[in-house]
C-alpha cells in the first residue's frame, strides 16, 4: 500500500470506539520514521498488530482516522533493529515525496511521541505520572498536577521593500541556504510584537502593515510556526553576528537556494515571487 496522503485525515486525541483490524503505524526512532526500504515506492505498515514486524510497542497513541483507517503512532527504543524489508528515514528527508497532509500527521505523532517521553514524570513533585482518562494529558497521582502536549509559537515573517524580498542564512543552515526570518515567542509578547522584535533584533530593520499568511506544526521538537508578510518600515541592515551570517534584499529573479516547497516558509517565499511576477505590490 502506497503511503497514504491523509488529505481525508479526521484527527482524534482518543479513540472513542475501537477500530479493529488493520492500522496506519507512524513508528519513530530517534526521530526517525519507519517506511519501506523500497526506493520505487514509500510505504507505511499497514497492519492490525505490531508483532507481525517483531515490534512490542505497549504505549501506542492513537492519532486519529485516514480514509476511515485508524492511525496510529509509537516509538521504539534504539537499540531495535528495522524489520527486513523496511528502514528508519528522518521525517525532513521525506520532504518532496510526501504530501502536506502526510507531514501534517507525522507532526502530529512527532509531538505526541516528545510529550509522552518527556513527561513521564510530574514536573512540580517528581512522582510517575499516568494518562488521564477522557482526554490528552498526564496526570501525577501525588499532587494531581495535568500535563498536555507541549506547543512552542513561533513567528516567520516575509518582509517586503519595494521589489525585493529580505532573506537571511543563519549560522545553522548548510551553505548557500537562505530563507525567510523566524523566532520564538517570548512570554507575554503578542505574535505581532514578536515579529516587530525578530526582525529588528537579527537585522535591524523595521516593519509596518503586518498580515498573518498561514501557520504550520514544525515537529522539531513542538513548534507551531505562525506566518506573516510585513512590509519595510525603515533601517538598514546590520546582523546580528551570533545568530546569522549572512542577510540581504533579494529580487524574485535572483534568489539563493531556498527552503524544501512543503515548509511555510518556502510558501512565504512563493508568495512573494507570485506578487512580484504579477507586477503587484506587497
């Protein structure tokens, strides 16, 4: 079976009424999902128990429903081996031969896997936490404290001058790589007064007449992005060194190599492409 798109994907925080049969399984390790080792086709298992692929995975999650089929998701300790036939693969080397819809599930699992593992424990008190019945959460038997999935905002802004696009290689990217600029939220800052202080803070410019684009779960580890395009409002550009290597205006014709299509901020860049080509202003 051919790795389902998941453009008819119902999302579920419980399953209310058991499926039976067989499941879609996102099973990580290390981050990793497992798919076919086949390079002519990209497969997920698509099987009713996990023992079929000699994998014992008692704390499965379920995620939710794809074409009326149960997804479901797990993660499996390193020291497993892959089943013949199949292979670990980082979730950002899929990007092209996977959908949106795809990547949006994988997110999903990704997120859910990073709150499970990392809150086993109560945070307030230390005592072992269990799963609380009816919803989402993990919940300390001691001191009743409640713990969800983890979700850290963040901002990435298209910033417009004229007909120049402002793009930025930060110190993390391979060489060559430039993309749109992007920051945490920080408590009690609105996303726009993020945007505003991202900007200037790593470039030093200024930005006016903020729309919100579009926004993304960006698994790595629990990040939802939140997209803007911005317009120039003034300054120049001086980077902060210990953050970026490199930024500058870009024209539509003359671009650096640029982020994967399937992440928001390649559609930010799109966007500004397509305003540009049509002879528009931002």
């Amino acid at each position: 079976m051919i790795v389902p798109t998941f453009d008819q994907f119902a999302p579920g925080n419980l399953e209310g009424t058991p499926h039976p049969g067989r499941s879609h399984w996102l099973i990580f390790q290390d981050g990793k999902i497992l798919i076919s080792s086949d390079a002519q086709e990209t497969r997920l298992p698509y099987v009713e128990d996990l023992s079929s692929l000699g994998i014992d995975a008692p704390r499965a999650h379920y995620l939710g429903l794809a074409d009326g089929n149960p997804c479901r998701t797990v993660e499996v300790p390193s020291h497993i081996p892959a089943p013949e036939a199949w292979t670990f693969e980082a979730v950002r080397s899929l990007f092209g031969r996977i959908s949106d819809g795809f990547f949006s599930v994988a997110a999903r699992a990704l997120e859910v896997l990073e709150w499970d593992r990392t809150h086993r424990f109560c945070g307030t008190c230390g005592a072992a936490t269990t799963f609380k019945e009816g919803e989402r959460a993990r919940e300390c038997p001691s001191c009743g404290h409640l713990s969800y999935p983890r979700i850290s905002p963040a901002v990435i802004v298209a910033v417009v001058k004229d007909d120049k696009l402002l793009l930025a290689r930060a110190r993390r990217f391979p060489p060559g790589f430039y993309s749109v600029l992007a920051g945490y939220v920080e408590p009690g800052e609105t996303l726009e007064e993020c945007v505003a202080r991202e900007v200037q803070e790593e470039t030093g410019v200024e930005v006016k007449n903020l729309r919100y684009f579009a926004s993304q779960p960006w698994p790595f580890p629990h990040s939802l992005m939140v997209a803007f395009t911005a317009e120039h409002a003034g300054g120049e550009i001086r980077i902060d060194e210990s953050e970026l290597l490199d930024a500058g205006w870009y024209t539509a014709d003359a671009l650096p190599s640029l982020p994967d299509p399937i992440t928001v901020a390649r559609r930010l860049i799109n966007w500004f492409i397509s305003r540009r080509r049509e002879g528009m202003r931002a």
